[in-house]
C-alpha cells in the first residue's frame, strides 16, 4: 500500500514538472514572438492603407467617419492635432507614410482600434444611417401640423426645417438636415432639470415635493395631485417646483449658471446657448407660468442644435457618462429615475400611445424637439416646427415609430426572437463569424481587404481547415502576390506550414507556376526560424496524455 502510494506521488510530481517546464517553453515562445507580431499601429495601417506605402490624409479621415467617429471628437485632439503639425513638415503635405502615420495615431490608438475593429455598439455604423436617412426623408414628406404661435418667437420658424440627429454611447455621430440650426429647448429641458435635481439631492427629497404619476391633464393645468403635488416634473408645476430645487438660496442668476453647465457638460460642451428674444416673447405671453413662480421661466430658452442635443440624449443613454468627453455628468440614479419618468409622462397627452407603440423615454417642446432615448445605445434629437394637436412634432413623431418598426429598439422587443426586426447591435457578416472558411475564402478570392480587417480583429492568420492548409496555402496557389505579402510582412505568419500531404505554400506556388510568389517566398524561407519547440505540440500533448 506504501509503495502504491509513493509511486503516485513520484507520478504526480513528474506529470507537475513536465506540466512546469512547457508553461515556461510556452512563456519563451510568447516573448520571443512578442517581439515580431505586428503593432496595433502597424495593422490599422495596413487597414487604411489597403496596400499602398503611404496614406493621403483624406482618406484616413474618410475611413475614420465611416465608422461614427468625428474629426473632431475632444476624444482625438492629441491624434489630430499631430496630424495637422505632421502634414505641415511633409514635403506634398497630404500623405503620411508608415512611420508618420503611427506617430499621428500612436496617442489614441486603443480608441481609433475599436472603431476599425467594429467594436463600437452599432458596428455596421454606414448601413445604420442609411437607413436613418430614408427614414429622415419618409418623414420629410409629412407636410400636416401648425408651427406654435402662442408664443410669438417660435412662430417666426419655417415648417420646412427638419433635421435629426444622433450619437451613441460609443461617440458616433450622424446628423441629415437642418442640425445646425439652434432651436429653444422648451419642454425638452424639463428632464434634464429633474436629472439635475436628482443629482444635488435625492430621489426622496425631490419627490417629496413632486408626484412620479401621468396627470391625464394639459400640461399646464394649475392642478395638484392628492397629495397637493405637481403630477410629476414633466408638467409645467413640476417642473418648476424642480428649478426650485436646483441651488437652493442661490440667486435667479447663480442658479441659471449653474443649469447651463450642467447641460454642457452633458452636450459635451458642443452649442447650449440662450435666446433672449424668446425669454422675452415668453414673459409677455406665459401669464399662467408667472402666476405659479414668476423667476423659474428662463431655462425653458436655454438654446440648443439638434447636434448638441444629440449628445445630451446619448448622456442619459450612457447612464450619465458624455459619450464624447468620457466625463460624469449625472449619477445612476438620476439617470434611471428620468428615463422612466420620460417614459410615462414625457410626450404630453401623447405620452402613454408613445409608450405603448415606441417604448423608448422621450420628451417633447413645443419648439418642434423630441428628445428620444435608446437606453444603453444613443441618444437622438428630431426637430421639426409643426405640431400635431397634442403639442408634438409631426414628423418627429412620424420618425420614432418608423425607427422601431424598422429596428428592435422598443423595450419590450425580445433581441433575439423578432426576427422581422433589424438589431444594428449585431456584428454582421465576416466580423462576427470569425472562422477559417471566411479567412481562406478571402485568401482564395485575393480580398486583401477582407484580411486587413480580419488580422486588425485579432484573427488567428494561421488557422488551419480540415485539410491543414492555411490562408498562405490558398494565397500561394492562386498567385495573389498583395495576400501573400501582407500575410508574411504584416501578419508575420509562419512562410513554412505544412498541409495534411506535407506540401509548404512554396510548393503550391512552383507547382501552379506563380513565379512572383515564389520568390517572394523563398526570401523569408532564408530567414526564418521556427520557435523552440513549434513542431513538437502533438508530441508533446501525447506525452503528457501518457504520463495521466
């Protein structure tokens, strides 16, 4: 019984050893290959570059705007900027070679990576906002509903403007239309002063002097809840029981400041601005706001662009996070409390046929805003002057119900399940189905292309088929001389592999005549040194399966 358990501890420990001494033969491989695979720098080069040996400037920027992300983004200034300091010393001042090119991109290179790798929450970001524009132009063609007159500056808009525009939580941006064109916020900034609230305070403390409850009334009813609460802080009384709220025992001036620099920071510090010329058609006209807090009205002529406003949408989207400047603006809990608010209460009398047929949180202004939110997705603002009879914008509403008809973005939309839906948060195509039929496919096809993109994805280049042959393999046999290339200088993939029949890429280029390719191939034939041990992996495992 001694003996039977001493030689199990002898056993055990040898298997240890040999278990020890491949970790470290694996470990020193690591290093050693460490060295020669290729830099995030040099794949996204080879990405753009497609291959040529330098890179015009308008082309980086064209490819950077197809995945969302904007030249402009706060998140690129350094890699900007040395991108501009870079082409002022270059001799045409338009192309960036190789090692120009990883210098302009070295400082944001994680960043650039995930929009190339089509890791951001919409991957296919071209084929989504296409579909956003015909939608945009669907809407386009609504021509029904009245500017508001009741307040005599919002009259003086034309019933033609239209734009819309978005932001995801990742910072991608679209705009199609007039988004430049800034617009009061109206009614839009009622949530936006709750989430305010709720950040300073708490949610008890807030709703111990507002209702969360739909009132089922025009939202500027002098009514009280039961309670002898505002209904909740989507109605003009709560609303500005809510501004009440902000800085309390600060002055009308201290407290508007303190406002507009929430929503910047919230805007990314994009457009938030002031139209002093609607404050003052809203004083002479607002009689019924006045009589409940004469000092409250002004934040509701706070200034916006649908761009900017985009981007404080995509901040509620993000749980409080400004997509564009990485910065914290409003906690969790004010984020989660006014989505569920916008929810129910946000689209005036509309707000519960909203629910049912949308189901995203939204808010309306008589302006023509909807601020509409994808929780966990974007943000999105729709501005167009003509409102339906509830006081909302027609083609704003139009807009949202023919974005989740098209796309499962309604709450209650199972993501797996509606297949008579888009979900543009599925990778598509080559991008999510990383496997060797795609890789070699591409090798057979010569679509360097598509293998720029597969290596920038972090795809194994050398995986094998059943067959043992590589993308190298296929490459050599069909004499694609750019595939072969960027396989041996960018992937740094092993030129000697062989198939089930022990035949190298070498020989598949000699056997099909594709003489470029051969002596291509024999240059790092010369050259090249497997790893310690590459070879012996199935030796190995057999060994160690012995040893069990």
């Amino acid at each position: 019984m001694f003996f039977t358990s001493h030689f199990r501890v002898l056993r055990l420990i040898r298997v240890c050893v040999f278990v020890c001494l491949c970790l470290s033969t694996t470990l020193q491989r690591s290093r050693r290959n460490a060295s020669i695979l290729p830099s995030l720098e040099d794949l996204l080069f080879h990405t753009v570059a497609e291959g040529q040996e330098t890179i015009p400037a308008h082309k980086f920027l064209t490819a950077l705007k197809a995945t969302g992300l904007r030249s402009g983004d706060p998140r690129l200034k350094e890699c900007m900027d040395t991108l501009k300091e870079t082409l002022r010393n270059t001799p045409d001042g338009v192309t960036l070679d190789k090692h120009l090119f990883k210098k302009c991109v070295q400082s944001n290179i994680v960043l650039l990576t995930q929009a190339f790798r089509k890791k951001f929450v919409i991957p296919d970001f071209q084929s989504f906002t296409s579909h956003i524009d015909e939608l945009y132009e669907s809407a386009k063609k609504l021509t029904g509903g009245q500017v508001a007159d009741y307040i005599p500056q919002l009259a003086k808009f034309s019933p033609d403007l239209w734009a819309v525009s978005l932001c995801t939580v990742d910072g991608q941006r679209h705009t199609v239309g007039d988004t430049k064109v800034p617009f009061c916020l109206q009614s839009c900034v009622k949530p936006l002063k709750y989430a305010v609230a709720i950040h300073d305070h708490s949610t008890e403390y807030v709703h111990s002097f507002i209702g969360k409850e739909p009132s089922g009334l025009r939202f500027n009813k002098l009514f009280l809840n039961d309670d002898d609460k505002p209904h909740n802080p989507m109605v003009n009384a709560g609303a500005i029981v809510c501004t009440s709220l902000i800085k309390q025992g600060a002055s009308n001036a201290e407290r508007f400041d303190y406002v507009m620099n929430f929503l910047k920071k919230m805007a990314g510090n994009e457009y938030v601005g002031f139209s002093n010329a609607t404050f003052q058609s809203e004083r002479e006209s607002g009689d019924r706001n006045f009589a409940i807090d004469p000092p409250c009205t002004d934040l509701c002529s706070i200034e916006v662009t649908c761009e900017s406003a985009s981007v404080m949408a995509a901040t509620l989207a993000n749980g409080g996070i400004c997509p564009i400047s990485g910065e914290r603006v409003l906690s969790p809990e004010a984020v989660r409390n006014t989505l569920s608010l916008m929810h129910s209460c946000g689209m005036y009398d509309f707000s519960g046929q909203f629910a049912f047929h949308v189901g995203l949180p939204a808010k309306s202004g008589v302006a023509g805003g909807i601020l509409l939110v994808v929780p966990n997705v974007m943000g999105i603002m729709c501005w167009s002057p003509p409102l339906d009879k509830l006081g909302n914008s027609v083609r704003g509403i139009q807009f949202c119900t023919d974005l989740v008809e098209l796309f499962n973005f309604h709450n209650y939309d199972n993501l797996r399940h509606f297949t008579k839906k888009h979900d543009p948060r599925r990778e598509g195509g080559d991008q999510r189905v990383k496997s060797v039929i795609n890789l070699l496919f591409a090798a057979y096809t010569g679509d360097a292309s598509a293998l720029r993109r597969f290596a920038l994805s972090s795809m194994d280049m050398e995986q094998r088929d059943y067959d043992s042959r590589t993308a190298l393999h296929v490459a050599a046999a069909e004499g694609h001389t750019e595939v072969v290339r960027f396989l041996l200088e960018a992937c740094k993939v092993n030129p000697v592999p062989r198939d089930r029949w022990g035949n190298t890429p070498m020989d598949e280029a000699v056997h099909f005549g594709h003489h470029d390719v051969v002596t291509m191939l024999q240059s790092y034939h010369d050259k090249y040194s497997p790893p310690a041990g590459a070879d012996n992996k199935e030796s190995v495992d057999r060994s160690l399966d012995s040893l069990l």
